[in-house]
C-alpha cells in the first residue's frame, strides 16, 4: 500500500544524518513489506527451507522471511519455538554483546519491554544464572509481555509493572538498562500506517520530553560503569541524538562506539553538540524498519552494591518437595518455593534476589510458575510445559497439525494413546501445554485466554 508522508515530517528531518528524502519516499510507496523472526535457543527449531529467505547479519538467531504465514495457525509460533519480530530491533544484540561480557552473572533492566521482542533477545544472550527484569508499566500491555516470556521458556526473568522511578529503589543494581522509548512512531509508519494520522512535531516534543523523564527516573538503578542501550522507532533527532547529547550533558555518560559492518547499510551518525556514537536504521537502506540506538557507559554511583533482604521466601514441605520432584528435571539447579498455593521455580542463585525485588516492586511474575498444591498434590501450570525444566520422564503425546490446531483452539482432541492422567501435547517435538487422558475423554488444559479464536474450516 502506497502511503503519503507526511509534510511536515519529511520537512522535520530533513537534517538527519543519513536522510535521503527520495529513496526514503519511494520505499514507502513501494508497499514493500519486509517479515522477519528471531529463533529461541531454549527450543532450536529448523524453518521449513522455502520459508527462509537469509539470515538476519546483525543477529545470530534473526532470519528474514521469503513471506508472511499465518504465525497463527503455526504451532510452533504457539510453543515458542520464534518470535515475530522487526530486523532492526535485532541489532540489539550487538549493542549488548560489544559492551558488556555476556559470559558473566549479569543483572539486566528491559524498562519498556512489552511486548517482549527486546527481554526474549536478552534473555537468549545472557547465562542462566543471570537476572533479567523485564518490566512494563501498563498493565494490560504487561499481560501480553508475561504470555511472550513464558512462551520463551526461560526461568530466570522476572515480570514486573511499575512506574520508571520506582526503580530508583533499585540503587546501582543493574549492569544493563534497555530503554526502548515511548516515541512519535515514525519509524514504523511502514508497518503501521495508522500511526502517520497521530504524528504531528507537537508529539515529538512531547515525547522527548518524556523520554528524558523516563530515563533520569531509571538511571539510579544503573550502576556505576554500568551499560544503558537507549533506543526508539523515531527518525526525530529530538527524540534520538539530541536526548544523547542530553544524557552526557546532564549526567556525564561516556558514549559507547559500537564495530558495524558497512555492508549492514546501518547509518553511523554522532549527537551534534558530544559527538556521541548513534546507529540510525532507515528502509530505504537495509532490509527492516526505522530504528535507532545508542550506548553509554555511566561514571556515577557504585558498583553494584545491595544488600539482601531479611525476609525468605517460603520453603515446600517434604511432603510438597515429594509432590513437585517428579514433575521437573532433576538436573535442573533450581530454588522452589510457594507463593500461596503456587510452587515458583527460579534459579538457585536467586534465593535472596527474589525477596529482594518483592520488597522494592510489583512483581507479576518471577520464573517458571511449576502449578498449584492441593492437599500435596501438583497440577501443574502452562508455564511449567513451555520451559525447559520440565522431567523429560513425563509422557508426551505426539499431535499432527489439525489435532494441536484443534487442541490450541481448546477444543476436544482424540490422540491415540492408552495413557492415563497427565500428559504434555506435542508437536513436531515441541509441547504445546498439558492435557489430562480420563479413558474415554481428555481434558484439554490449554489457557483459555491463549487460545486461537479465529480458525478458518480449511486452513
């Protein structure tokens, strides 16, 4: 679909570092579409070959897509095995990998993460003893955030949903802080064309404003020689090199330059007044949408200093520890404990930080919610069949694609199989959640407010 950009825009960043204003309107004329998705390690999974179109440069797990399925009726896309996501985002894992080391115990802040592209990246790049709070303010935007974490399968991310100044109770705690800003949108006018009708130069300053609000409320978390990636889908200098500048200004950041491979077509530009490193991504350049990023190191503060909380959290019994052992790997080096009638499985290193954290923010999610006790009994949760923790010794029922279609619907399934009681659904080697064999019937315990609701007769 060919779209009219806006004057005013076109006027506004006209001085852009890198802005061709010709081949930047003909590319949006063009109603080209570019589909791309990143693939989870936790679940390595082969693409069907005429699927793929190439590898994504800047990602080691990104591809683009010779087209756009219907992710929707791919139960892979259900079971976590990838997530959809624009190529551009990706270089994250650039910025992340060429400034911190990686194979270390890190504690990572995703500040603006719904609905979580950017936390499944980072959490695919960092140890699994390493902590990643993938937070997200909006409470409705931080329910799709918690379906796409648990999908992704890892067990050391916690979810929370706060204001950005109430991580400055977090004082120097975090060696990484992801800011992916609110902005004006323009970058993704291409992929949303609704978007043109709400820009206007009134919200650009409106949301630099904002942006520079957002990041000095989170900035004390930041520890000192600690990393923030700052980052936003704007094209607005006064939302991008300009917010920079401001941050070396008002808070004495060292930018950060980040090795780029000029056949990447990324636009290397540099804040007017600090000449501070900024990566500029346009479609008329690389295959993906409007983007941009930029590094830097903070000088303030301590290093990492905290100090754990006198409160623990809240041990199973034997008879509870009994109930839930058959139910993960027993490989797994994991700390459990209850919340209510829910048995929590995170890292065992993460004994103290969990408390910690309770303290300080609203926590929606910390790990892998294993299930619910009842009268020393598990039945076990859907997060529990999507991580990776799950005891191998469990029986999987294997599905072809009407039946797990059918079965992500929530409707009846009828596998072959003479087993009884609780089984994970699988397809293509990947379980999709759980089901319960009764003889006859099965129960199919897929959640319901996952579910896919528009099913055509004859996909």
């Amino acid at each position: 679909m060919q779209q009219t950009l806006p004057t005013s825009l076109m006027t506004s960043i006209a001085d852009a570092p890198g802005f061709d204003a010709a081949s930047f309107q003909q590319v949006h004329q063009s109603g080209e579409q570019v589909t791309s998705v990143r693939l989870n390690p936790l679940k390595p999974v082969t693409l069907r070959p005429e699927l793929v179109q190439s590898k994504i440069p800047w990602s080691t797990h990104g591809r683009y897509l010779t087209h756009r399925p219907s992710f929707t009726l791919d139960p892979l896309f259900h079971a976590g095995c990838y997530y959809v996501q624009e190529a551009s985002s990706m270089f994250l894992e650039q910025a992340i990998q060429q400034t911190i080391d990686t194979s270390q115990t890190l504690k990572l802040l995703d500040l603006c993460a719904a609905p979580g592209g950017k936390s499944t990246l980072l959490q695919s790049i960092i140890t699994p003893d390493s902590l990643l709070v993938s937070n997200e303010v909006i409470r409705n935007r931080s329910s799709v955030l918690q379906e796409n974490i648990t999908k992704w399968g890892g067990s050391n991310v916690v979810v929370t949903s706060n204001d950005p100044k109430d991580f400055s109770r977090l004082e120097h705690y975090f060696d990484v802080l992801v800011i992916d800003a609110p902005c004006s949108g323009s970058g993704l006018f291409r992929r949303d064309p609704s978007a043109i009708e709400e820009w206007s130069p009134a919200n650009v300053m409106l949301c630099s404003q904002r942006q520079q609000r957002i990041v000095a409320d989170a900035l004390p978390s930041l520890k000192n020689e600690g990393v923030l990636v700052y980052c936003t889908c704007s094209y607005s200098v006064e939302e991008d090199e300009q917010v920079v500048d401001w941050l070396v200004d008002e808070f004495e950041m060292e930018s950060i330059t980040l090795n780029v491979d000029p056949a990447w077509g990324i636009v290397q530009s540099a804040s007017q007044k600090n000449n501070a490193a900024c990566y500029r991504f346009y479609p008329d350049k690389l295959k993906g949408e409007g983007f941009f990023l930029a590094c830097l190191r903070k000088h303030q503060g301590e290093s990492g200093k905290w100090h754990p909380s006198k409160h623990r959290t809240e041990k199973l019994s034997r008879q509870e520890q009994q109930a839930v052992a058959s139910w993960i790997d027993p490989g797994a080096d994991l700390h459990l404990f209850r919340h209510k009638e829910d048995v929590i499985a995170v890292p065992r290193s993460f004994e103290q930080v969990i408390p910690y954290l309770q303290e300080r923010l609203y926590m929606r999610q910390a790990g892998t919610l294993v299930g619910k006790l009842a009268r020393n009994e598990l039945v076990p949760d859907h997060a529990l069949a999507m991580s990776t923790i799950f005891n191998n010794a469990i029986t999987r029922i294997p599905l072809n694609l009407d039946d797990a279609l059918q079965y992500l619907r929530k409707a009846e399934v009828f596998p072959v199989s003479d087993h009884k009681g609780w089984a994970l659904a699988v397809y293509e080697g990947f379980n999709l959640g759980w089901m319960k064999m009764l003889g006859n019937r099965l129960n199919n315990y897929y959640p319901k407010e996952w579910r896919i609701l528009h099913y055509p007769k004859n996909p």
